[in-house]
C-alpha cells in the first residue's frame, strides 16, 4: 500500500506489518496497541477541544486545569501541575491567560513567597460548571459506544497500565 492508499486506521496496520519485516523481533502487538491508543486518545481530545472548549476559547489543557482547580480546590501551582498532568511550566502559561480572562487568581503562597497559590474565580466557577455539563455529554457519546461491562473493563484495564512501574509519568 502506498501512503495514497492509507487512511487512519489502516495506517496502524500497515505501520505494524512493515516495523515488523524491517525490524524481526520487535512486539508488533505492543505496538499495535499503543499505536491504537495514542490515535484514539488523540480523536477523543481532538473531539472535546472542537466541540466544547474551543468555542468558550479554551484548550483542552486549560479546561483541565480548571477542572482540576474545581475538583480540589485551590493550591499550589506545583500541585495543579502534578493532578492534571502536566508540567509546571504549562500550568505557568496557562494560568496567565486564565487570569488574564477572571478565571483564575494567583496569589504568593503565605508559607513560601516563590510559590504561587491557584484558586477558581467566582466566574471560573461558573465556566467549569456550566463547561463541564457540555463536557460530560460529550463523554457520554464516546462512552456509549461500549456496553457497560465493556466500559468497566477498559477502564480497569487503563488503570492496570496506569499503574505499571518503571516508565516515566509527570508527578
């Protein structure tokens, strides 16, 4: 097949059929695996950026830092960084524009004067709610293309390679 002739998915299968010959001993099914779950991670955001948060001007990765700041409560920037899963210098810049629009406030943190306390305005609590309605439908379309114990099932499996010891993750 020619690059003419792939399309997404068949992609993934022509990538593990050629890694495969030009590379013996690799594990195609490993790779298949990621591959697949590395596409649909990115269809899954690709999705709720378009359809949710870019219309309210939003990232996906400001919305999860919003949502993070709801769920928790206000903390350390380092925190936010650590529970939403990404690095300290994105919460950095992210934060500017979330201030910049009243969705956030940073304040220095009364125990360390270089440290920056995050917390939710009054109107970032107000977005994220009304946000998040719009997101969970969202995820609710996605989810209910799997029966209940298939959903159960990913997610316990998603958990058992979450938890896998000795790769790197951000903390």
């Amino acid at each position: 097949m020619s690059a003419q002739d792939l399309d997404f998915w068949t992609f993934v299968d022509a990538a593990v059929e050629r890694a495969d010959e030009r590379l013996p001993g690799i594990e195609p099914e490993a790779m298949r695996l990621i591959l697949t779950l590395y596409r649909v991670t990115n269809m899954v955001v690709y999705d709720m950026e378009s359809v949710v948060h870019r219309p309210r001007g939003w990232s996906y990765p400001g919305f999860r830092l919003l949502f993070t700041l709801w769920i928790a409560g206000p903390m350390e920037a380092k925190r936010a960084a650590e529970l939403s899963g990404m690095s300290r210098q994105a919460v950095s810049a992210l934060v500017g524009t979330l201030d910049r629009d009243g969705l956030v406030s940073k304040v220095p943190d009364e125990k360390d004067r270089r440290a920056v306390r995050l917390s939710l305005t009054g109107e970032g609590e107000a977005a994220i709610r009304e946000t998040f309605v719009t997101h969970n439908e969202r995820e609710s379309l996605w989810a209910e293309t799997l029966s209940a114990e298939e959903r159960e099932t990913l997610v316990r499996l998603l958990a058992k390679l979450g938890a896998r010891e000795g790769v790197r993750r951000r903390r």
